[in-house]
C-alpha cells in the first residue's frame, strides 16, 4: 500500500463526503495512479463518477478496480465486490437510459460485466449473495429485454411524449381573441422595444450563425414585432460588406394559438406582396389604406373593404392548393392550414352591421378603462404599480395644463370650450377657473399623457380614422368637416349628420377583428356577435409614428405633441418601409406561420415532432419574444423548461417577455418568480442552468439567455435541495391554489405531463439521472414521507412560504399515479432514467396500450363567460377529471376533501378512484376526451366506474356523472 496514495484518498474521502464530486474523483485518480495495485481507489473513484452522473467512466473504473480484485485472488474483498457489483448494475442501467452508454460498450465489455455480475448474485460458486445487488441486477435485466427497443423506439417516445397535453385544460376549449396589440412595436434586432437595448450584432455573426439567424414571435398577436424586425434585419442588411450580405438568410417563425390571429396576419403580408407588386400610385394608396384598416381600424370604406376581402378570397385559394400557393418568402405550416380556412370562410360569408359595429365601439385612453381604475383600486393591488399609475396620470395633467397656459390669446380664440360671447380677455382667466374640467376633457379627447391630434378630436366624433387626403373627395362632406375640426370650429350638426350617414351606409366592418364565436352567448357573454372594441384607437398609430422616427433621439416626445399627426400618413410610412424590407431581403428572408401552443410547438421541435414542419426550418432560435404568453403558461418556469432548449448556442441568443395580464397583482419580482417556479430569480441558474439577464419582468422586461450545459454538479442545486424542489413543484401540482378573480388572476396551469418535462430537462442542466430516478420512485410507490405542505391559499404564493413547513408525515401520491401511468407509458422507451423496478404492477408500459377516450357530457351547472371579477370563468385552465367506483363515496365529497385526501387525513381507499390533470379535449357542456390504458378500462368496467369533470380551486362539480359503458374509444388519427 502506497502511503502517498492512502494520503490522498482520505482527502478523496473527506472532499465525497461534504459533496465535492469532482475534487474527489481528481484524488481518488491521482491514489490510483500512485498504486496501480490496489483495487480500492478505482472503487472510490468509480463512487464519486456515479455519484456525479458520469455512468460511462464509472463502468471504466469498476471494471479497473474488478481486475484487480480478480488478479489478486488471496484478497476477495467481498463487501467491495458485492459494492462494485452493486455500483456496476446502477451504472449500467442510468447510463443506458441516460444513452451516454452504448450497445458497443456492453458488447465489448460483456464478459467482464457478466463476471461481476455472477460473483454476487449467485451464479458463481464463491460469489455472495446480497439482496440489493439482485435487486439491481434484477431491473438491469429487464432493462437487458427492452435494449433493442430503447434503441429502436427512443426518439418515437419522445415525440409522443411531446404531444400530451401540459396544461390543465379549460372547461370551454374556446380560444380568447386578441385582434389590436398594445405594446410598443419591437425590432428584434435592436431588443426589446423602445428603452430596452439588447442590440444583436448581426455583423459580427460567425458565419453559420449568419445564415441561419432565427426569430420567433410567440404569440404573435397583430404581427407588429415582426415587421418591425424586418425593418431592422433590411437596415442591417444594407450596412453590411456585399460577401457578408450574400450569406445572411433570416428566418421569421409567427406563432399563435388563435386561428384568427394567424389568418389576420397572412391578410396583412400578403397586402404587403401586393403593395410590392404594383406601381400605380392610387393603387398603392389603396393598399395602404387598407392595411392602416385592417390593422388598426374598426370600420373601412368600401373601396379597402373590397380589396380585403379579395386578399382573404385569394388566400383561402391559395391555401387550399397543394402545395400552397404562397410568396416565396411566405410559408404555412400544413397542419396549422385546416385551422385557419374555417376563418377564413367566415370572413368571407359573415356580412356584419356597420351601426352595429359602431355601437360597441369608443376610442378610450388608457384613464377611460374602468378596468384600469377597478385594477388600481381593489384591494391586493400592486402598489408599486399604483404609485405609478398616480405618478403617470399627475403627470398627464401637469402637462396638459402647461400647455393651456402657455396658449397666447390669438390661440385660444381658436379653441370651441369657451361659452359664447367670453370676451377675449376674459379667456385665460376662464381658462384658470375651469382648469380641472378642462384638463379632464383634453385626457378624455386624446390619449393619456399625449397632446390629443386633430385626428383623435375627428375620431370622437365618427368613430373612424381619416381617409387619406387624396381620397377625401370620394367621401362627401368629409373635407370640409376635417376642415373645421382642424380650425377647432364648430361643425354644423346637418353636415355631421352626413358624414356618419355615410360611414354608417357605406363602410364595412373590419370583418378581420371578428372571431367565428362572437355569435354565441356561451362563449361571449352578451352574444350578439359583434365584438366590445373600447380601446385606445390611437395608441397602435402612436407606436407606429414612434417606430418610424426610431433614428431620432425625441421620437417619443414627437408622437405625444404632434397635433398634425395623421393616421394614413404614420401608417403608409410603416408599412412602405416593411413592404421594402420584404422585397430587398427576398431570397434572405422566410417568414413562417404556425397556429399552435407556444410550449407545445417548442417540445415538439425539440424532440423532432414537427413532422409538419420543412426540414430545412429552424429547430432553434437566435432571439424569442414572447409577448406576455408567460402569463398564460406558467410564467419562467414553462420559458426555461420549452424555450430556453430551443436558444441557439450563442452568447447573443435570449428570450424575452413581458407581464401584461396582471401587471397589479405582484408585490414585486421575487413574488412573480417565486409564484411561477417556487424558486427566487437569484436560484434560478444554480436550479435550471440559465441566465437570467433580467429579472424585473413586472414593471419591465424579463430577459433569460442560455448558459453552457451540463453545468459543473458544483454550480448546482445539493441532491437534498433538488428534492425539496422538485417536492413543492409536485406537491403544488397535485394540489394547486387558488386565483383571484380578474383582473388579479394568475395562471398556473403546469399539470403532470409539465412536471415530467422538467424532469426530462433537469438531465440536460446536469443533474445526475439517479437523483431524479430515485425521486421518482418514492412518488410511484403511492405515498411519500415528507414535512413540505402544499399551498392551498389564493395566488400569488408569498416568497416566506418557501420556508413553511411541517410535522413530518405521510402523503398519498396514489391518487395521481394513473396519470404517470398515461405519461410513462407514452414516454417509456425514451426516458432518461431507469423506472422497470418502481413501476406498481398493474401499470401498463405499452405505449399502444394508451387509449383516447370520448364521452359525451351534460353541464352540472352553468359557468359565466362574463370575465371581470368571475371566479368561474370558464376559460381559465383549471379542469381535473375524477374517476371514482360508486364505494369511493359521493364525488362532491371527494371533491372537496381533496386536500385531506392528499394528507392522509381520509379516504376513499387507494384503487377506488383517481385524479387526471391531463385532458385531451374538454368542452363541459357537450364532451370530453381522456386517455387511459386499455386493459386498465377493461379492469375497471366490472367495477362500474364513473367520470366527472371538475374545478379543484373552487371545488366545483362542472359535469354530471358518466359511467364506464358510455365512455367511447376514439379512432387512431
């Protein structure tokens, strides 16, 4: 025995004991090397490799340490062989689902592993039996029954697996329209918006990088942000040297949940194609008009109504070619096509009501919105949130009362307010007595904390932007009441009169912002089939005029003073420059349209589901931006787990988002962080291996760029820490709190398929695959011990309650283990950690075996579609289905002892009914579909099971009971 070696495998010893896995395998290497004899520092190695996850060089050093042991035949050690034996069926069992270990490896190492293997398990005359060894050695041998179809079946699980659902479903699958955005227009290129500089230097791109710059929009909503960017990429484009111009090819991917959002935005490209593909000046005036319309308008006249309606005419054709009949530059995902033409056949056969429209209709500034008071005012509210909403609004009016003031008295002649007869003299001191009420009708007049234009005082009073100026002649009375309201004069009411008779006549809705559901009572709640527009018609155009003059350092203070600003004008000047950028980039540029999930469009591209999709087409992005999806998916948990895997390996490469839907709620970002992840902004790259760039995501942007994986174990989360983790996520999915009504809603609707895709994430961070295989053997025994409670109180979760716990106790998890079984079974072949051993015998792991299931429903109780201070809206993620025989008790109370249930408090006993977080499709009021294990169903129809579909916030039955003999098997697409 080496004494130098001895000495510096204590340290090896002392470094593995307090965690320190790389420093003690550096030891234990440096021990071996300096007694190549003795078999026990190749051991010590090979535990600190297992233990780090590195299964391949610990096979290397077993079968080092278990030559020698073999050459050395007067020392048989058997605790270390049974150790090494024991270490070796681990080993080879994670590092074959961990697929760092392959079929080569195990032929080449074949009779040493089987020599191993016999010396403890009993095979070998002198070996030693040990019982966890068998048991090892017992999983590794079914495992040995499924290596072909690991290999063979791998990747097929995995893109099954990428097709469940992730998310609680609604109880009405109905899809909310968002037609008009409200944010900045962002050019990725430059960042993320106006103030957020994150500039992509496109001119210093490796080349590689160069010809595949990609850009994802999800949830793209009117498609601002990406023809910002294709402004920006054109002006890149053109700075840069002609052999560096040659080789850049970018790549646009617009994705959206709503079919209407996707064919709302083919209609304005392909305008854009027609404005490039046309040289008559009236013509292109027309399609600008059209497109300043369609984009942000309520009604057109007839002459853009007709060639919208042409585009939609030739779209539908066009798509319904095969293949597609597109720009070159313009691509539709063929599965997103059968979404989109029922629109589109809408918007062709759906004639609407101008008046009607109108009626719905009112330009409001963001004061007006009574939401926007309700919000600031309710009890929960942000206050950080209200500060400055006070702060804006003070502002607002300080402006507006500066401006008063500083009018001479020639200019204030010219303004209507004064009662008839004020002396000229008199009017500033008018002026000082009626400030506040004047003040408070210039906010009403214009949009908040902007100088209202002519425009917007035209628009109150017609409800429609101005035509351009060279087609005002074809609208009688128009000019010469535009006149007057720039002059600030009176417009006669006879005139007035016929200008809106002809708006009312004449113009046509824009059938664009009309979802095919607007008609149905059940889905919107007042159900005339014309939607409620109370919106800030001028902010779009503000953004516009704001983008349009980006290059100059006052852009935002001329688009709030501009008086003269006019719609037609900011508009055409927005969309000439996209239209340019489109065709100087042709032949650089690919713009693609997905209608789909963000999350489930992302899986499926990582583990190569988007069969759909072109080959050639990115699988990874350069830059993502988000919108405020987060706020409908999980929040930063959802964006690390489904985004962050698709960010090409650049330093530059970054996601980003913003909080939109409930901006008031959050006391502040660690409570938004902690509520979404159960983890500080701080813990989130020690945990889930990301940069997290920007973590004021509330009142700003929320940023996170990838980092260099796997990560050093070192840089992680402790194996203990993990598991508290990965507990509260579980706990908390199993029973999920509770949200306030809107406007402080949260959504958290990660069910159990999104726990098992962090899961199959965490491998890929670093963790080693056992700490997860382990973790998920406790939760498939059916119950687990364990001092972490669940937080079964309203959203958003307060960042103390990461410390709260318990008095130790047992949990069950048998409620939930038919959805894994659903999800295993899906994914089996293609898991990363070994799970023969701990699945319960009556699991099935036949992927064929996973069945869709349709039944047909009737409602237990109506749910409001009104949103505004709803607590059972029923378009909010939250249905769960349970399964019961009539021994389980009532389902009502089942139900609601849900939690003490889970706490072991109360029955109904395990195998009388369970919990599915994942649905296939839900509509609560006709049917529902479900998938479940063929031989399971078979099992239980002796039983007589029912179905219920329900809410676990507000303990609400949805459905009435249906039982087993209704349930239908659903054909194979």
């Amino acid at each position: 025995m080496s004494t130098n070696a001895e000495a510096l495998k204590k340290q090896g010893n002392d470094y593995f004991k307090k965690g320190y896995l790389q420093k003690a395998a550096e030891l234990y290497t440096e021990a071996e090397q300096a007694d190549q004899n003795d078999p026990v520092y190749p051991s010590n190695l090979s535990a600190a490799l297992y233990e780090a996850g590195d299964y391949s060089s610990c096979l290397e050093a077993i079968l080092r340490s278990w030559a020698l042991l073999r050459k050395n035949k007067s020392s048989t050690k058997p605790e270390l062989v049974a150790k090494l034996s024991n270490r070796l069926g681990k080993a080879l069992c994670h590092g074959i689902r961990a697929r760092t270990l392959s079929l080569d490896v195990l032929t080449t190492n074949g009779p040493n592993i089987k020599s191993l293997r016999d010396a403890v398990t009993g095979k070998n005359p002198d070996g030693v039996a040990d019982e966890e060894v068998a048991h090892t050695w017992g999983e590794w041998t079914q495992m040995g029954r499924e290596l072909v179809d690991y290999a063979e079946s791998g990747d097929e699980s995995l893109r099954q697996f990428s097709r469940l659902p992730m998310f609680f479903k609604p109880l009405d699958h109905t899809k909310e329209f968002f037609s008009i955005g409200t944010d900045d227009i962002i050019d990725l290129t430059e960042g993320w918006g106006p103030g957020e500089r994150y500039p992509l230097n496109i001119e210093k791109l490796p080349a590689d990088l160069l010809r595949n710059i990609s850009l994802m929009f999800g949830g793209v909503g009117d498609g601002r942000h990406a023809l910002g960017t294709i402004a920006g990429l054109f002006q890149t484009y053109k700075r840069l040297p002609k052999a560096r111009r040659i080789k850049l090819n970018a790549h646009l991917t617009l994705l959206d949940i709503h079919d209407g959002t996707i064919a709302r935005n083919l209609c304005v490209f392909l305008l854009l194609d027609e404005l490039n593909n046309v040289v008559s000046s009236t013509a292109r005036s027309e399609i600008k008009a059209t497109l300043m319309y369609t984009f942000c308008g309520a009604v057109m006249p007839p002459y853009c109504y007709k060639r919208l309606q042409a585009v939609i005419h030739s779209l539908r054709s066009r798509l319904a070619a095969s293949p597609p009949d597109l720009p070159e530059w313009l691509h539709v995902v063929s599965e997103s096509i059968p979404a989109i033409l029922p629109t589109l056949d809408f918007w062709i056969e759906t004639k609407k009501s101008t008046a009607r429209t109108l009626e719905g209709h009112d330009h409001m500034s963001p004061g007006d919105l009574p939401e926007m008071q309700a919000m600031s005012t309710l009890p929960g509210s942000n206050a950080d949130f209200k500060r400055k909403l006070d702060e804006k609004v003070a502002n607002d009016r300080a402006q507006i009362e500066g401006i008063l003031r500083g009018l001479s008295s020639e200019e204030l002649s010219m303004l209507p307010f004064f009662p008839k007869g004020t002396p000229m003299k008199d009017r500033k001191a008018y002026v000082e007595a009626n400030m506040a009420s004047l003040v408070d009708a210039a906010l009403q007049v214009g949009r908040a904390g902007k100088v209202p234009s002519y425009e917007e005082v035209w628009y109150q009073g017609t409800k429609v932007f101005l035509p351009p100026h060279e087609f005002l002649d074809r609208h009688p009375g128009f000019e010469v009441m535009w006149k007057q309201t720039q002059s600030l004069t009176m417009t006669p009411s006879a005139l007035q009169r016929k200008v809106l008779r002809e708006i009312e006549n004449e113009w046509k809705p824009n059938i664009t912002l009309f979802d095919t559901k607007f008609n149905d009572p059940n889905v919107y709640s007042d159900g005339d089939g014309y939607p409620d527009m109370k919106l800030n018609m001028f902010q779009t155009v503000t953004y516009m005029n704001q983008f349009n003059q980006r290059n100059e350092s006052n852009a935002k203070e001329q688009s709030s003073t501009n008086e003269n600003m006019l719609a037609a004008q900011t508009c055409g000047t927005f969309f000439e420059e996209a239209a340019a950028a489109i065709k100087g980039l042709v032949g650089h540029l690919t713009v693609e349209m997905i209608c789909g999930g963000l999350s489930e469009e992302l899986v499926k591209m990582r583990f190569g589901a988007d069969t759909t999709r072109p080959e050639h087409f990115p699988r990874k992005y350069t830059r993502m931006w988000l919108s405020n999806v987060p706020d409908y998916t999980n929040g930063p948990l959802n964006m690390i787990v489904y985004a962050l895997p698709q960010l090409q390996d650049d330093p530059q490469a970054a996601v980003a988002c913003n909080s939109m839907l409930n901006t008031m709620v959050w006391g502040g970002d660690d409570e938004f962080f902690h509520t979404y992840t159960l983890l500080l902004p701080k813990e989130i790259p020690r945990y889930l291996g990301v940069r997290v760039i920007n973590s004021r995501i509330v009142m700003d942007i929320g940023v996170f760029g990838s980092m260099s994986l796997p990560r050093p174990l070192s840089e992680l989360a402790s194996r203990e820490e993990l598991a508290t983790w990965l507990t509260r996520v579980l706990f908390n999915t199993f029973i999920p709190g509770h949200s306030k009504a809107r406007p402080h809603n949260i959504r958290c609707p990660h069910n159990l398929t999104a726990f098992f895709a962090l899961l199959l994430y965490l491998p890929r961070v670093g963790y080693p695959i056992h700490w997860l295989s382990e973790f998920i053997t406790r939760v498939l025994s059916g119950s687990m011990v364990s001092n972490i409670p669940p937080y079964d109180d309203f959203w958003p979760i307060p960042v103390k309650e990461r410390l709260r716990r318990v008095q130790s106790r047992r949990v069950r998890t048998d409620p939930w283990l038919v959805d894994f079984e659903n999800i295993i079974a899906t994914a089996y072949y293609g898991l990363p950690f070994p799970i023969a051993a701990a699945l319960p015998p009556d699991f099935s792991r036949d992927p064929d075996d996973i069945q869709v299931w349709e039944v047909n429903v009737q409602a237990a109780q109506y749910f409001s579609t009104q949103p505004f201070m709803n607590f059972n809206y029923p378009y909010d993620p939250r249905t769960q289905l349970l399964f019961y025989q009539p021994t389980a008790g009532p389902a009502a109370k089942v139900i609601e002892g849900m939690v003490d249930i889970f706490e072991g408090k109360r029955g109904p006993a395990p195998g009388t009914f369970f919990v599915l977080t994942m649905q296939e499709y839900v509509q609560y009021q006709t049917r529902i579909r479900f998938k479940l294990s063929r031989k399971r169903v078979e099992r239980m129809r002796g039983e007589k099971w029912f179905m219920i579909a329900y809410r676990p916030d507000t303990f609400q039955q949805a459905t009435r009971p249906v039982p087993i003999e209704r349930w239908t098997p659903v054909a194979s697409e």
